[in-house]
C-alpha cells in the first residue's frame, strides 16, 4: 500500500549492503551510520545524540527531514472533535452498507456487534495508556480502533488485540444461553453473529487481531519470520476471499500484499538500528529524535529502488521504525500465558458456537 516496488527480502537486503549509499540530503548522508554487523556479545559504542546534533545542528536540514518531522508532529495531534466526526460518520456509511444486504434488524445487530468489539479495543487502549485514540468503521470490510502507544510492549499489543474479540465471544455466549431460556430469535441471530465476527478476528492472519497477538509476542523479535508468516497468510486469505466472495477480504488481501515492501524495509532499517540507540533517546516513542530520524529516513531511503520524498510514506514508515526500536519484548513466560490464552479463546469460542448451534435448533 505504501510502495509499489517489487518484494524481495534476500535481494533487498543484498542490494542495500553492495551499494553507496544515497545522499537524499547532505546532512543525512553524513549523519549515516556504518551498517557494520555487530558482534554476538558485544556491544555497540551508542551514539550519543548530543555529540551527532553538534554536527547536525551546523548543516541545512533537508527539507524532506523537516517535513516529515511535521507529518509525525501533526499525526500526533489529532483532534479530539476531529475524530469523533470520523467515528460518527463511518457509523452511519457503515450502517447503510449494512443495510443493503440485510433486514433493519439484521443491519443493527451488525453495527452493534462491530461496535462492541471496537469499543473493546477503544478501552483497553485506554486503560493501558495509548494516546489519540479512536474508532473508524469502513464499509465492506468492519471498522478499526486506533491509537498511538507512547512506550510500546508487546504485552499491550497482545492484550490490546484481545480485548476486541473476547468481551464478543463471552457475550456471545450469554446470548446462546438467553435464547436457550427465552426463544427471542433475535438473541439466536446476535448469537451467531458475535460468534462469527469475533472468531473470524482471532485467525492468524494479518491484519486480523490472531495476527496481531503473534506480531506482539512473535514476530516483532524476529521480522523475517514475520514477512513468510504474511506471504503465507495473505494466500490463504486470498482462498478464503474466493471460496466466500467476500469484498472485504480482497480489501485486506490487497493491503497484506502491497505493504510487504514497506514491512520488509522497516524490518531491516530496524535491526541495523537495533543496539545503537542510547536508552535515554528511546524513552518516548512517540517522538523521534531529529538526528536520528535523519538516519532513519536515509536508510529506508536506500533501500528503496527509487529514493522517495514522499512524506506521509516516510513519516509512517520511520514511525515504524521508531517504534520497533522503543519495543519491549515480553518475557518467554508473559508470551506464553498470552499464547495459551489466545489459543484457549479460539477452542472455547467454537466449542461454544458448535454447542448452541446444535442445541438452539
Ligand atoms: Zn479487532
């Protein structure tokens, strides 16, 4: 989505060791660091911010650097009424979407089911501390809660993707055991829709929240595995789409395919990074450090076919980068307990399905 360039993680990486690299500003080619591999046990001589912006602060600053900056400056600040026009809107375009294929009950259980398992996400964001939080619906495909995590982790990331689909499938379940008790059809249909959407969500795939939960506690240590994990995914996302001629899967067939270049580079600027930067200088990651930045930016720059000046892609993927950089990985025993609790939510949730499907005939 970000980059139309051609995928390929070996040659990519190959074709940004072997060349020189670019000088998309003078300040950023000086300021490049060696991307020399660092020793197993050894650590890296940190570059102090202090003694780069010495350096830095007597040169012209690009212009594309100081453009970016403002992107990621202003990303950061979205209004509060700003977004809850978006939310309130997308609500309503989702709700007449949902309304052309499906009676006015059928369309209302939808919007609400959806709005639940948004609202689940929207919560635990703010219960863990995100920023510039909010909800958007997107017509054929389901709607998306968003924030911006100043320290991220990979346990937050994890409960984050968790806290949409469980809340859906407890519910779906006292739904399953109301309509057991009373016989309202309308608690059979809500039944099966909350069960439906919320196990759908827990899949592995990308970028459902199952993919989610693997991306915080799996693949952000290990980003290679994560690019396979997305190739695979995406194909068999693109068989799920044909067998259920559903649009919106197509949606995010597309969007797995077409971000694979811009996930590779942000993985491989990473790694370079990874080791360099002085705790101090990652306390937020939600800011970046101008001479850092300026590093970030060259080096996805070089390993770009042609080098892009765009701001929203550069801003986006150095906010990536940035934060893959911020990261805390969480413990082997914190992963595992998530793991099993995902795992544990997937089987309980169909068992559950399979049982009041059987029994609500
Ligand atoms: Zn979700």
């Amino acid at each position: 989505m970000r980059d139309d360039t051609s995928f390929c993680g070996v040659c990519g990486a190959a074709r940004a060791s072997e060349r020189p690299m670019p000088a998309p500003g003078g300040p950023a080619a000086q300021a490049m660091p060696t991307e020399q591999p660092i020793e197993p046990g050894q650590a890296p001589e940190p570059l102090s911010a202090t003694e780069q912006s010495q350096e830095l602060d007597t040169e012209l600053v690009d212009p594309v650097v100081t453009a970016v900056e403002q992107a990621l400056t202003t990303s950061r600040q979205g209004s509060v009424i700003g977004r809850l026009v978006l939310f309130v809107v997308s609500l309503v375009l989702f709700f007449i979407y949902a309304k052309m294929g499906n009676t006015h009950t059928g369309a209302v259980i939808l919007v609400v089911v959806v709005l639940i398992h948004e609202l689940g996400h929207w919560l635990g964001m703010r219960l863990l501390g995100y920023r510039n939080t909010s909800i958007m619906f997107i017509p054929f495909f389901g709607a998306a809660a968003s924030g911006v995590d100043p320290q991220p982790s990979g346990i937050k990331h994890a409960i984050v993707s968790l806290c949409g689909p469980v809340p859906g499938i407890l519910l779906a379940i006292a739904c399953g055991a109301a309509y057991y008790a009373t016989g309202q059809p309308v608690l059979r249909q809500s039944m099966h829709m909350l069960f439906f959407l919320n196990l759908l969500n827990l899949l592995p795939m990308y970028p459902l929240d199952g993919g989610q939960v693997l991306e915080g506690t799996v693949f952000r240590r290990f980003y290679m595995a994560d690019i396979v994990f997305r190739v695979v995914m995406g194909l068999l996302l693109a068989g799920c789409a044909v067998l259920l001629q559903w649009k919106g899967l197509f949606v995010l067939v597309f969007f797995v395919f077409t971000s694979l270049p811009s996930r590779n580079r942000i993985g491989q600027v990473a790694e370079a990074l990874r080791g360099m930067i002085p705790v101090a200088d990652r306390a937020n990651a939600s800011r970046v450090p101008r001479q850092w930045l300026i590093q970030i930016i060259a080096m996805l720059q070089a390993r770009m076919k042609r080098p892009s000046t765009a701001v929203a892609m550069l801003a986006s993927e150095c906010r990536a980068v940035w934060e893959r950089l911020c990261f805390h990985e969480p413990a082997l025993w914190a992963t595992a307990l998530l793991l099993a609790f995902y795992v544990g939510m997937m089987v309980m949730g169909t068992i559950a399905w399979v049982v009041f499907t059987v029994f609500s005939r």
